[in-house]
C-alpha cells in the first residue's frame, strides 16, 4: 500500500506540534498559583481561578500579603470559612485549606449573599 507524500507530511507536523506542546513552559497562572501556595500558603480552587480571571481582578504580592494576614487572624480566633475583605474585593476563604473559594468586586457584591461563613475579616 502505498502511503500519499502530502497526507504523511501533514501526520509528521501535527506529531512536532504534539511534541512541543509536552515541553511547553507553563502558563503565567500555574506560576502565580505556585508562588501563592509556596510563598504565601495560599491556594486558588479552580473557581476562584475563574473568578478571578473573568472578573478582571489582579494582585500584586503586597495585596495577596494582606489576604494572608487575614486568613491567619481568622485562624487564631477559630474560623472555618471567612470572608475577607481587602479594599473593594471580597474573597471567601477555607481557612483550614488555606483556599480561596471565590473573588467578588465591589461591583458584584450589591447582589450577593455569603453563606457558610463564620467570620469576616477586613484587611
């Protein structure tokens, strides 16, 4: 049988682009999450991620310093799952995950209630 030049030569690239992709550096969000979880103790579930993402909402490293310290205040006084406020954004937080749930700007909170929280920590 024999195997057309064009149809092998199409095969051959898509199998270099699968391979490039393997190796791929990983993307500016993995990174970010990987700082927050090393450096800061702090990890972002999948919908926070979104959230965060979809809603436009970027911190710097001072700012993701601040929500830390108030996931340990919420911790030294027995909390389970806070809302921290950090200047118009709200984020509920597993304390004993030390995991952001979800991110919510002062714009969204006109319309929002936080249930299953336990504490409200502003920072």
């Amino acid at each position: 049988m024999r195997v057309n030049p064009k149809i092998q030569q199409l095969v051959e690239q898509q199998q270099v682009q699968r391979t490039k992709r393997t190796f791929e550096k990983p993307s500016k969000g993995l990174e970010f999450a990987e700082i927050l979880k090393n450096e800061l103790n702090l990890k972002l579930s999948g919908h926070a991620q979104t959230r965060l993402q979809s809603r436009g909402i970027e911190l710097n490293r001072d700012e993701w310093e601040r929500v830390k310290n108030g996931v340990e205040r919420a911790a030294e006084k027995g909390s389970r799952e806070s809302l921290v406020m950090l200047d118009e954004i709200a984020f509920v937080i597993s304390v004993n995950n030390r995991t952001v749930i979800t991110a919510v700007t002062k714009e969204q909170l006109k319309e929002n209630v936080f249930t299953n929280i336990d504490s409200a920590v502003f920072v």
